[in-house]
C-alpha cells in the first residue's frame, strides 16, 4: 500500500458551495475504508485548498475514488494534484 499526498486547489467563490456540502466531504473521507484510506486531511488555513494524506493500492484507483468526493461532485475543486509520497521519518514512515 502506498501514501499519496492530495492537494485540492478551492475553486473561486466556491465558499458557500463547500459549506453546503462539507458534511457529505467530511462523511465521505471517513467512510473510506478498506483499500483506500484518509490518513489524515485539512484544509490550508488561507482557505486556498487542502491536503489530505490517504493511503491505496494506486493512484489510478485514488484518482477514480475521488472523484465521488462531494466537493469534487460539486465543482468546488479547481485543481487536483495527487502526489505519491514517501515517508522516511515519523508516524508514517515504512520501517525495514
């Protein structure tokens, strides 16, 4: 299973929109379950986006998923950038 870093970018004027659907966004992170799973997520204090860190078998499959966030449902994400991501310190990081 592999770590991927997810980067939303907020599309403009989409406030209101993400808060309608932030509980259904919330819902859905925490019901991943399984092969792919939230790790830990947030949005950027500026309100420009987020970061969420969840683990999968790809990011083909990450990628499909996603697609079933409500805010991506919503149009409320301009951009999308899933980075593979390898932790080598701390909580996260893969010990031989």
């Amino acid at each position: 299973m592999s770590v991927f870093a997810v980067e939303y970018v907020y599309a403009a004027g989409s406030d209101a929109i993400r808060d309608e659907h932030r509980p259904g966004h919330r819902e859905f992170l925490s019901g991943l379950a399984g092969e792919i799973a939230l790790v830990a997520s947030g949005p950027y204090v500026d309100g420009s986006g987020a970061l969420l860190l969840l683990s999968a078998p790809s990011q083909a499959a990450l990628a499909e998923t996603l697609k079933d966030d409500p805010f991506a449902v919503s149009g409320s994400i301009a951009a999308l950038r899933i980075t593979e991501w390898s932790p080598v310190t701390g909580e996260l990081s893969h010990h031989a």
